[in-house]
C-alpha cells in the first residue's frame, strides 16, 4: 500500500511499520491513525506475517498526538468525532506488535508504544506523558494503560508533573520489557519479532488474548478464559504437530490450523 506518514516492508514473517513524520517528530495526526489502522487490518488479514515491529526515528518514536491539528478544537468538535476513539482498533490488532522506542515517547507517542504488547527500549528512550503542561490529560488511554504498567505511584507522578522517565527508569517500573544499546535497537527488536513470527500463529493470538485478559477480568474468570482458550488449542493441528515434534526430537512445522 501506499503511505506518506509511515513506511511499511516485511522481512519474511515480520512486518516493520516506521512513522515517517520526521518534521513534526512523528506526531501522530489523523492520517497516521488512518495509514496505520489500514496497515494493521492487512497485518492481521495476512497469514504469512506473524509479528510486528513498530518503531518511529532515532531522535523520537512519536513525540505526542499532534498538538498543532488539536489546537483550535473545541469540546464539540472533539465530542462529535469522538476524537482518538479510532486508536482503540488499533490496540484490537489480533497478532503481536513490539515496540522499538528509540529517542521521544512523549504523549499519544508513549501511549501508542503501551498499546502495542511489549516495548523494547533503546538505551537513549524517554516516556513521558507531558499533557498536563498543555492544560489537558492523556487522551489516548495513558492514564489507564501507564497505572497498569507502572502502578499509581509513578504513574501519578509521570502524569501529575509530565517528567519524562528514561529506559533505565522505565525498565525499573515495568514499563519497557528490555533495553538494548540504541544502535543494536531494531536489530533485537526484529529478532525477537521474527522468533514470535516462527512459533504457532493461532496459539500466538492465544497467548496475547490471553494475557491482555489479565488487564479485564478478575482473577478466577481470567483464568477460566485462559484454561478454555488452552484447552482450545487442543482442536488445532499445530497443537498434535507440536507435542509430536518434541517427542519424535524435531522442529514443529506449523500449519497455522
Ligand atoms: C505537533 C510537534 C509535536 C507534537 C514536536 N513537534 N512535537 N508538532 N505535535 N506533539 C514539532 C515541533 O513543533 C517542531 O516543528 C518539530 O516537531 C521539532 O520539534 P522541536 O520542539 O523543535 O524539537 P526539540 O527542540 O528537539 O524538542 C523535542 C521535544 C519537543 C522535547 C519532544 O518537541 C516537545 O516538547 N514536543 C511536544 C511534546 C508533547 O507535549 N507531547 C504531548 C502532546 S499531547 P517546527 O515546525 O517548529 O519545526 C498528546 C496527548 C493528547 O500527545 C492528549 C490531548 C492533548
């Protein structure tokens, strides 16, 4: 497809998806949220793609919703469009996406990058959730998303005072799953995307239904979903294929059925 915000190319199983707004530090405007949404739904309609890696450029992964396109928006305008409300399909993609976060995750940049299933960070990444020095709040489920990610305390904190953390502190609070030298950044990142893209597609989209349910559901009726989705797996022929592969001391060749 053709884009102008982001870039898209696959590399065997795993498609990278760059934001390509270098001018305004990949703030996140509408057609962004429209390329990226359009790139995702083929992303999850494709069988030959397991995994993927979204990242922006090495001074920002996105530097916020863009504040220039919001400015002159009053409550009507934002309440009629139901302004981000289009993000939350974004956060429905059925497969995996990692964050690569290099540089700025500020805003809706440090909420896009929570919306996807994990962050890798690189050693020179900062979050922040800056809005409140713009007069408003998150907007793109930061404040949700961060208390889970990092508990009320620096969450308050993150939110209250807009400071930013770096990868060290963000790896500290749960926020970022690993850290690699900012040079090395999208290489781990695409190995890692490409060892999820190897595994058994339907038990992949079970594994991250699954713990996203976490974030749902008390505990018991978490892990009633968890134990029917596993027993589930149970009907797919990557499930026989894989057990038999272990015991015959093989690689599984999946099918994705
Ligand atoms: C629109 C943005 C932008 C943004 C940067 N730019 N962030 N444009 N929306 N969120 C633009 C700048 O206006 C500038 O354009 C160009 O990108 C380069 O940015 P500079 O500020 O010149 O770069 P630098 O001095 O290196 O500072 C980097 C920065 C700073 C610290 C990241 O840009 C910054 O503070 N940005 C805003 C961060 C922020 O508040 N994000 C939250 C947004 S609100 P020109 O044309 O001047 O060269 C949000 C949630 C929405 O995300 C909730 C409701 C509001």
């Amino acid at each position: 497809a053709d884009y102008e915000t982001i870039t898209t190319e696959t590399r065997d199983r795993v498609l990278l998806v760059t934001l390509n707004r270098p001018q305004a530090l990949n703030a996140l405007n509408s057609q962004v949220l429209d390329e990226l949404l359009s790139a995702m739904a083929d992303f999850d309609a494709d069988d030959d793609l397991g995994c993927a890696v979204l990242t922006g450029s090495e001074k920002a992964f996105a530097a916020g919703a863009d504040i220039k396109e919001m400015s002159d928006q009053g409550f009507a305008d934002m309440y009629a469009h139901n302004f981000f409300a289009g993000w939350e399909r974004f956060a429905a993609t059925r497969k995996p996406i990692i964050a690569a976060v290099s540089g700025y995750a500020l805003g809706g940049g440090c909420e896009l990058a929570m919306m996807c299933d994990f962050i890798i960070a690189g050693d020179n990444a900062k979050f922040g959730q800056p809005e409140i020095k713009l007069g408003v709040s998150p907007g793109m489920g930061g404040s949700q998303r961060l208390t889970r990610a990092v508990g009320k305390a620096k969450a308050m904190d993150m939110c209250l005072t807009g400071r930013m953390i770096d990868a060290e502190e963000a790896e500290r609070a749960g926020l970022v799953a690993r850290i690699a030298p900012a040079a090395d950044l999208l290489d781990e990142a695409l190995k890692t995307a490409a060892t999820i893209a190897s595994m058994a597609p339907l038990a992949v989209m079970a594994n991250k239904e699954m713990v996203n349910a976490a974030f749902e559901t008390t505990l018991s009726q978490g892990v009633q979903f968890e134990r029917r989705l596993f027993h589930g797996l149970f009907a797919t022929h990557d499930q026989s294929e894989g057990m038999s592969a272990f015991v015959d001391k093989r690689a599984g060749k999946w099918s994705g059925r």
